[in-house]
C-alpha cells in the first residue's frame, strides 16, 4: 500500500506513518485489496472548489492535462450536456462564432 500512496504524490512520511499504522492494526503480513476500501459504484473527482461525479464505468471521458504549465481535468463532452439544468452547446470546432469557443445554452 505503501508504493501506491507514493505513486499518486503522497509524501514519504505519510506513506510510513500510514504502513507502521496499518501494521499495528492488520498485521504485516495481511493483503488489504483495493475493493474492500474503494466503493466501486462511484467515481468523484474533487477539487477544493468543484465536484464532478462520473459513471464510473466511463472515467475513459475524464483525463488530466497541463496547459501552459496550467493543471486541468477535461472532459469529453460529445453527447448532451446540462449545467444547473440547462442543456449547453458547443460550437463545431471549424465555426468562428461570437462566443468565442465558449458553450451557449440552447
């Protein structure tokens, strides 16, 4: 567990503290599985000012980008899209339009 905490950026110390606790409590030699700590039915991205929750049987449509030195989550967003309830457009990527490549609401 502790070369998975490391490779998603944890810092050493945690991971340490994390192994020395998990040793107290299971054992040393106990497997703890991914599937018994992660709930499988759910897929959430957070930051601290958003939330996206995904089917977690198409997180293929989120990926992670740096632009410009920029960290981003996109996603792919070819079907129907809604924010607040309202359904958007996007314009075709060849069409100069007045938004400015921003999505309007249809």
């Amino acid at each position: 567990m502790r070369s998975q905490l490391k490779s998603c950026g944890g810092p050493e110390e945690r991971a340490e503290k994390f192994e020395e606790e998990y040793d107290d409590s299971f054992g040393a030699s106990t497997d703890l599985r991914p599937q018994v700590i992660i709930d499988t039915n759910r897929f959430e991205v957070k930051t601290s000012d958003v939330s996206i929750k995904v089917n977690p049987e198409r997180t293929d449509l989120v990926e992670t980008r740096v632009i410009d030195g920029q960290r981003y989550l996109m996603i792919l967003a070819n079907d129907h899209v809604e924010v607040n309830g309202i359904t958007i457009g996007f314009p075709d990527k060849d069409e100069d339009n007045e938004a400015g490549g921003q999505p309007t609401a249809q």
